[in-house]
C-alpha cells in the first residue's frame, strides 16, 4: 500500500494489505481477529523477513470478494467469444481478463469496440446488398408489369434442387492445438489453432462445393483488438473484399496469397473501409503488425460455392443441384509456417432432399 499511497503510513512506517480467503478459503471469515491477524503476519514474515508483530492492524472481512480465476480460464473465454462471434453475439463482461481497475476498464472498451465492428459490418452488408439486389422500378409497358396485369405465370425452374450439409469433425484434436496462444500485441487473445466444439465439430473452416455457381453475398473482414472477424472469410468469386477499422490504434495489415502475393492496407482512422478487389482463388492469411494469421480469407474460383463451418462444425448449402458433387474442405494450419489442412469428400445429391456426409480432419 505504502508504494502506491505513500502517505497513507507515518514516516519510516510501512502499510501492508493482506488478503486471505476467496472462493477456496470461506472458512477464513469464521476466525477471530488474533488469528486473523496471526495467519497475516505469517503470510509476510517469511517473504519479507519480518520478525516483529504489527504495530497497528486494521481488519475487513467480506462475505464476496474479488473474482479467483481456476486454471484455463483465460482459455475457456477464448472459446466462449469465438462460439459467440460467429452467432454476431459479443461476450460482455469487466472481469474476463482481469480485476484491476485499468483491466475492468480495458475490457469494456474491448466490448464496445467489438459491438461497434458488428454494427458497423451489419450496415455494410445491407447496403451492399440493397445495391446489389436492386432492380428498376417497373412501369407500364414494361415486360415485368405486363405480366403481373395479365397474371402470366413465371417461368418454372429448370430442376428441382437439393440441400447439402457437410460436417467437419476433428474428435480427439492435442490439447495444444485447442488451448490459448497468449496475448497479442494489442494484449488480447490469440485464438487457438484449432476451435471444437464440444461433439468434436471444427469451427471456422471453409468447405467449397465444385461445380456450383457462386454466391452474391457480401464479404466484410473487421479489425479490432489485433484480431479479425470473423476468423474465416468465405469470399465468392469476382467479389470484393470489404475490410472495416474498427479499432482507434493504427495498423498495417496485410493479405498474404496463397502464390505469396501481398496486399498491404494500412489502417489509421476508426471506421475506415478498404475494398479489396481480385482476390486469387485460395487461402489467404491475415496479418495485423507482426501478429501472423490473426484471420484467413478462401477466395473460392467461378465454378465453386463455398461457406464457413458454424459454431458446431457444420457447413450448409442450399439449392444444389442432384447429382454427385466434391465437397473439399481447407483449414488454416495448426502450427507456424504450417499447410493448410486440407480433406475432402464425395456427395451425391437428390432433388428436395438434404444429403449429410462426414469429414474428418483428424482422429
């Protein structure tokens, strides 16, 4: 205490603070104030080589103190934000990571900046696709209005479809690939190299389907905290890549190709957008500072629909066409200056059906 508040102990005196208890001593609060104060003194004398009693003392006890974090906590709110994130939910709490005062105040920044990027990204998106969806309005004469008049029936589809879903499995991954990589040099989290959900579902892989024609929604990647959201990006081909700031500290980022191509984006205002366009087909690798593969972006090729696995390692498409159809699946690798994982599966569709296969990653 004295090297914080000088003041508060008279001159040539010392103040100290002794805790006991929390969550795995209650009993502590059932001592009298001689063993209160002896157990303090013990707890000090050896490691400070202090030999007399306390001159003065002064004792507090609360019924709930300060949270006391159990082994692999720092890991389990790693897991539980990236479950989260992928449903757009933001874990929000002052004492994740943390019980001091600067802590407590970094962790509702660290909310406010993710629920900024989530809000920030939504808007993008619908106006991405209101501009991309919109149609001249019809009027009389044109073909569109005619035919609502005369009540004409639109033209029937081609071939009924089908659904896919491809799940990613990975049972019994080594503990060190699902485990925390320590703080980043924004002093967040580093996501694990691998993310499982508890039935052995791989989260944030891409699965692409061959032979499909691509998708039209919206890519956005939000920077925040020396992190990208969402940890994967499953971009259709001939679409830009929309990459949002939401983060006040200036970055260098840059996107590494699968050939090694490297697009630099240099960020320094909160809110700032850059589109990227041309992506070549593959995997590539997000850097933020010397923070290598803080996210991963598959640029899928003309002849591909891809999407991301969910929060249970699960991978659904809708409208395919029957017939029988290679699903690939690409991971991130698992380990520095690693490959991408990579396996893949083949799966016969029938119309109005959904087909369900399995891959494995690993045992």
């Amino acid at each position: 205490e004295t090297s914080l508040w000088p003041n508060r102990a008279p001159v040539g005196k010392v103040l100290l603070r002794v805790m006991l208890g929390g969550s795995r001593e209650p009993g502590v609060l059932d001592l009298d104030d001689e063993q209160l104060v002896a157990r303090s003194h013990r707890a000090v004398s050896g490691t400070l080589s202090i030999s007399g009693g306390p001159e003065a003392h002064n004792l507090v006890r609360w019924p709930r103190a300060i949270p006391q974090y159990s082994l692999g906590h720092r890991g389990r709110v790693e897991r539980a934000e990236s479950e989260l994130e992928d449903q757009r939910i933001v874990l929000a709490g002052n004492a994740y990571r943390g019980v001091s005062v600067n802590d407590c105040i970094a962790g509702g920044r660290r909310v406010a900046r993710r629920v900024a990027a989530l809000i920030a990204a939504g808007a993008l998106m619908l106006l991405t696709a209101c501009s991309s969806t919109a149609q001249r309005p019809s009027h009389p004469g044109d073909a569109g209005a005619s035919a609502e008049r005369t009540g004409t029936p639109e033209p029937a589809s081609e071939q009924a479809a089908g659904d896919v879903v491809v799940e990613v499995l990975w049972k019994q991954p080594p503990a060190a690939l699902v485990r925390s990589r320590g703080a980043n040099a924004c002093r967040g989290e580093r996501r694990p190299w691998l993310s499982v959900h508890a039935a052995g579902g791989v989260r944030n892989a891409v699965v692409v389907l061959d032979g499909q024609a691509a998708t039209t929604e919206a890519a956005v990647l939000r920077l925040g905290d020396c992190r990208a959201w969402p940890a994967m990006v499953a971009l259709a081909s001939g679409h830009d890549l929309d990459v949002v700031n939401a983060d006040r500290r200036s970055a260098d980022v840059a996107l590494i190709g699968p050939a090694g191509e490297k697009r630099g984006l240099p960020m320094r205002v909160l809110g700032q957008r850059v589109r990227v366009p041309d992506l070549e087909g593959g995997l590539w690798t997000v850097n933020i500072g010397a923070d290598r593969g803080v996210g991963y972006v598959h640029a899928a090729t003309s002849e591909q629909r891809s999407t991301v696995t969910d929060g249970r390692g699960r991978a659904r498409f809708s409208g395919v066409k029957p017939g029988k159809h290679r699903a690939r699946v690409i991971h991130p690798p698992v380990k520095p200056g690693g490959a991408p994982l990579a396996a893949e599966a083949v799966v016969e569709v029938v119309a109005n059906e959904t087909s369900k296969i399995s891959v494995s990653l690993g045992k």
